[in-house]
C-alpha cells in the first residue's frame, strides 16, 4: 500500500529543502524479505521501473562516488569508471558506504549523504519529466525532476547502465 505524504524528516529531505528544491515524498510498506529494494519500491507505488533510480556506491580506486541508474537496469562499472575518469570501478563494501553516506544499504539516497561523493547519473534520468530516488530510508521515494537530481547532486550525466 503506498502513501503519499509531503515532508519526511530524513538528510535526504533536509538537503532537498536546503536547496529549494520541490520533492515529493512516497512512502510505502518496506517488506524485509525484498530481494531488490528499487524494484520493490516500484511495485508498491505502481510506477515504471524505470523511472525508478537506486543509488549504488562505488569504489573508484580508493574513493567512494556514487551511481544512479534505474532499478530495471544493471550498473556497467567500466563505463562508470570512465565518466568518472578512472580506470576501474568495482561496488563498494556496504559497510564503507553505509558510513560514508549515512543511510543503511536499500535507503541509501544520492542527496544528504554524510560526505558528499562524486554523482555520475545514467541518460535515461532525461526521459522522465521526474524521477524517483532513494528519500533516506527503505521505504520511502523521493520525485524530483532530473534537473534538479543533477544540479544537487553536481552529477555527471553519462551511459551507465545496462
């Protein structure tokens, strides 16, 4: 059953409010035994996956930077790596991301992250008028229009998934 609601209290829509930003929160009952966070959260609140985005956080030599992509579509690391100027990418250890953003692993959102990471968002973000993102916590979207997903996040907009 999704819920519509217009504030959440979370770093995600902390940061959204900070910058101005219109975002609207859905939320919906997060079932533990999900096996894929995004594609659950499309399923509850009936939208197309792929216009849902998960946030991944990725280990680019050393540093940590994030990948948004759509939840019907897999991660390609190399051409992450690529836009972000690096050789190699590979996935993060979820302990090391759950530190670095602040949010637990399914709640992980690309705004409010407790150090700011390098952003690279998949094209298809430009074939929706808004898109959905990780609101901070399982069970919770965040809409916002692709503008304002690259502008706050400082994304590097490039072919990543697959």
């Amino acid at each position: 059953m999704a819920k519509r609601t217009s504030t959440e209290s979370t770093p995600a829509f902390t940061a959204l409010r900070r910058a101005g930003v219109r975002a609207t929160a859905h939320s919906y009952e997060h079932d533990p035994r999900a096996e894929s966070f995004g594609l659950e959260g499309a399923e509850a609140l009936g939208l197309d996956p792929a216009r849902v985005f998960k946030t991944l956080v990725i280990d680019i030599g050393g540093r940590l930077a994030v990948a948004v992509v759509p939840v019907s579509a897999r991660l390609d690391l190399k051409a992450s790596a690529a836009a972000l100027g690096t050789k190699r990418a590979t996935m993060a250890d979820p302990e090391a991301a759950q530190r670095a953003t602040g949010y637990v692993v399914g709640g992980i959102s690309p705004f409010g992250q407790r150090t700011r990471l390098r952003t690279v968002v998949d094209t298809s973000v430009r074939a929706w008028p808004t898109v959905f993102v990780s609101g901070g916590r399982r069970g919770l979207e965040a809409e916002v229009s692709p503008d304002d997903l690259i502008g706050i996040t400082d994304a590097i907009v490039a072919a990543i998934a697959r």
